[in-house]
C-alpha cells in the first residue's frame, strides 16, 4: 500500500468518520442516540469482556495526558460510559493503557532485548467520568507489537468494584494509514496480525471499534466509543436497547 498523503489520509479519516455502522442504523436510532447524549453513533455494545492482558499496572495516576511526550499522532480519546438504557454513569473510574508508536509498554521487565521500562509511565492513567459520563485522555495513536492488532485497552470501575475490562480496537483503513504517514511507527518488520485474524477483536465485536476523526489544523486525532456496562459487572446490551426502540 502507497503512503498516503496528508490530503488523502484526511479525506479517507472524515469519510470513516461518517461510514460503516452509522450509515446502517435506521433514521429512527440516530435519533434515540442523539436524545440519549451519546458522543458516537457507533452504539454497537461491547458484547463481552475481554482479556486484560499481561501489561496491566496500576501506578495511580490520576490524569489526562498520558503521553508523556513520546512521539507519534497525537489523538483525544473520549470514552463515554453508559447503562442499558443510555443513562451517562457519572465518576465511573477508567484506566486506560496502551503501547506507544514502537510497540512498547511501561512498567514492563524484561522485553526480549535485555532492556525494561519497569518504574516508567507512559500511556497509562486514570479518569473519572463527568455528568455525561465521558473520560477523556490525550494520548497518541497506539502502535503495534507482534501477534496483535492495534489496541488499547481499559478497565472500568464503580466503587472499587471491575465491571468492565475490554480493548479498543480501529478500523484497518485508519491504523494503515496512520502507520504509512508518521514516522515514529516505522519498524523493520511489517505488521504480523490484522484486525480480521485478531482473536480478541474477535471476541470484542464491531462494538469495540472507535469511531476516528481528524481535527483542524494540526492534523490530531480523535477517537470517540460509547461503553455500556451494566453496573453489576459485565457489559449490557445497549443495542439491543436501541433497536428495541427504533
């Protein structure tokens, strides 16, 4: 695939911005979304929890600015946290981490070269919703690492209570585009797993995609998802909701 130029990577990211699984849903549930508040018409529900991962740490770090200055897309990622029947949960706890442009994540020993990051930070925080239930992070585009697909990954919490732990995954024309025009994710080998052979994102379904897009004039990023949870732990089925009512 040919690197993209700037004018073609902001017209294919403004076209997804507005593409696949809203142009699906009815006219009757872009309504039920917009009277719900919802930040993405994207309101496919996480079907299931999926795998948290080996890199979890919890550094207790309440903040939004997770990048801690490591290069790569900046991007704004809004998180917005909701019930079976779209009402905003307000000061759910979210931790949010992911692998910076290189692939790499902190707080990690022993990465396969003799080297860590054990006692770094970068791309890990936490965040409490506000009155629509939206967290929001400034991070930058997570880049890759052998055997996965991009990714992010969350935990949400009420109380001191897990009721959600998923990933975040984006659609393949975004995370190639991206990685064909930055170069702090070049890399000497190409990428050995997509999305469609990804096993977690699998297990995550359309839900877990964020919708993207590109902001003016600096060329920044924003990825927007509607989690669902049914507060008792596990994800609800917002969805479902949604056609019931369309």
């Amino acid at each position: 695939m040919r690197p993209l130029s700037t004018l073609d990577r902001r017209t294919l990211l403004h076209a997804l911005t507005f593409a696949p699984v809203a142009a699906a849903l009815p006219q009757a549930m872009h309504a039920e979304v917009a009277q719900a508040g919802l930040i993405s018409t994207d309101v496919c529900m996480l079907s299931a929890e999926v795998a948290e991962g080996p890199f979890y740490v919890d550094p207790k770090l309440i903040r939004a600015d997770i990048a801690e200055d490591r290069p790569g897309l900046p991007m704004q990622l809004r998180l917005q946290v909701v019930t079976a029947d779209c009402a905003p949960v307000v000061g759910a706890r979210l931790d949010v981490w992911h692998c910076d442009a290189q692939g790499v994540y902190s707080g990690v020993k022993n990465l396969g070269d003799g080297a860590d990051t054990v006692g770094q930070t970068f791309m890990r925080g936490t965040q409490t919703t506000d009155p629509a239930g939206v967290a929001t992070f400034q991070t930058i585009f997570p880049g890759w690492y052998s055997g996965r697909t991009t990714h992010m990954h969350y935990i949400v919490y009420l109380a001191d209570n897990t009721v959600l732990t998923s990933q975040i995954f984006f659609d393949e024309a975004v995370n190639q585009a991206i990685y064909d025009d930055h170069e702090a994710y070049a890399r000497s080998v190409p990428r050995d797993m997509l999305n469609a052979d990804d096993r977690i994102a699998a297990e995550a379904g359309q839900g877990a995609y964020a919708r993207v897009k590109m902001t003016e004039p600096d060329g920044a990023m924003e990825a927007a998802l509607v989690v669902g949870i049914n507060p008792e732990g596990g994800a609800s089925g917002l969805l479902d909701w949604l056609w019931k009512r369309a």
